[in-house]
C-alpha cells in the first residue's frame, strides 16, 4: 500500500450471494487542509449589503486589510440619504485586520426611516468606497 491509498470497509448484505462484506480502496489522494489560503485580506473590501432591498434590516460587510504598519487603521461606516444627508454613523472606530459584519435597523431608536434609496460609505486610511441600498416599508 502507499501513502495515497485509502481503504474503506463496510458491510453490506446481498440476498443472491449472500455477502455482506465489502472493500472499496481508493488510489487518489486526499486534501486534510488548506494549502496556500491568506485568510487575512491584502486589500480592502466592501460588500454589498444584504439583503438589498431590505425591510426591517439589512447586513453590511467589509474587510479590513493587514497592514505593514503595525497600527490598525481607522475606519468609518457612514449611511446617507440621497441629497448627501448624514443619516447614522455605524462605525467609527479603530479596527484590526479581518472581516466585520455590521446590522443596520433603521426603524429602530433614532433612524426611523422612510422608504427608499441610501448610500453607505466606508472610509479606512485612504480607501473610500460608497454603495447604494433599498429601503422598502
């Protein structure tokens, strides 16, 4: 046998041979892992949110980048309305290398939101990405 080799034993009843021993040897090799997977991103990322359109909630995902500094970025998550308005700030905050996910409900405290399109904007170091999302009551 090599090191490829898998053999797998069972039972299995037959009615005409009246067998019920089997063994199946597989020749291929096996994957145990992850081979040359970053599971830290090199870059920074914005998701669309989700769902989208959205009522009562929605999800906003981002990554945030390793970076060569040492010293984790600051990080600004912002919805508007679409004359530019300030509507909520979700985060704002230092953050360490990884990927966040933020829930924004706009019916509930302070946001009490009607129905129709908002921007969100993520701002870290010098990156600046904007998205549009679908408020439906």
């Amino acid at each position: 046998m090599n090191d490829s080799s898998l053999f797998i034993g069972g039972s299995l009843y037959d009615f005409l041979t009246k067998s019920n021993i089997f063994i199946m040897k597989l020749d291929q090799k096996l994957s145990t892992g992850i081979n040359g997977t970053n599971l830290i991103s090199s870059s920074y990322k914005l998701n669309q949110n989700y769902p989208n359109p959205f009522n009562p909630t929605t999800k906003i995902k981002f990554t945030i980048p390793s970076v060569e500094t040492g010293h984790a970025p600051s990080v600004l998550l912002k919805v508007y309305d679409v004359l530019g308005n300030e509507i909520a700030t979700l985060v704002n905050e230092e953050k360490q290398a990884g990927k966040y996910e933020i829930e924004f409900i706009p019916g509930s405290g302070i946001w009490n939101l009607a129905s129709g399109i908002y921007f969100y904007q993520l701002k870290a170091g010098s990156f600046i990405q904007k998205k549009k999302m679908l408020l439906l009551k």
